[in-house]
C-alpha cells in the first residue's frame, strides 16, 4: 500500500510490486489505483525482462 501511495506522488506509471502481496492492493483507493499499470512478479528477472524489454 505505502509503495503505491509514494508512485501517485511522484507519478510513476508502472509499478512492479511481489505477486504474493497482489491481495493487499485492494487496501489501496480505487482512485489512486486506476492511475497505474500493475505488474506483479515472482523473481526480479521477471522486472528485468519488463524494463529492459527494447534495450
């Protein structure tokens, strides 16, 4: 919840967060949600492979 309460402030449009803690999103205001793309990942591979996908 506090991650994505501090990418609304910076405006950070991709948030990559642990897959196991997908639950706790419903914390977070639908408000502020719908202003994201959520990728929820395994092992940081997986954040590598997204980020760096047309380097």
């Amino acid at each position: 919840k506090e991650k994505v309460i501090a990418a609304s402030r910076y405006r950070v449009p991709e948030v990559f967060l642990p897959a196991e803690n997908e639950k706790d999103l419903e914390e977070v205001p639908e408000s502020i949600r719908e202003n994201f793309t959520f990728h929820f990942v395994r092992d940081i591979r997986e954040i590598l492979d997204k980020a760096f996908v047309d380097a």
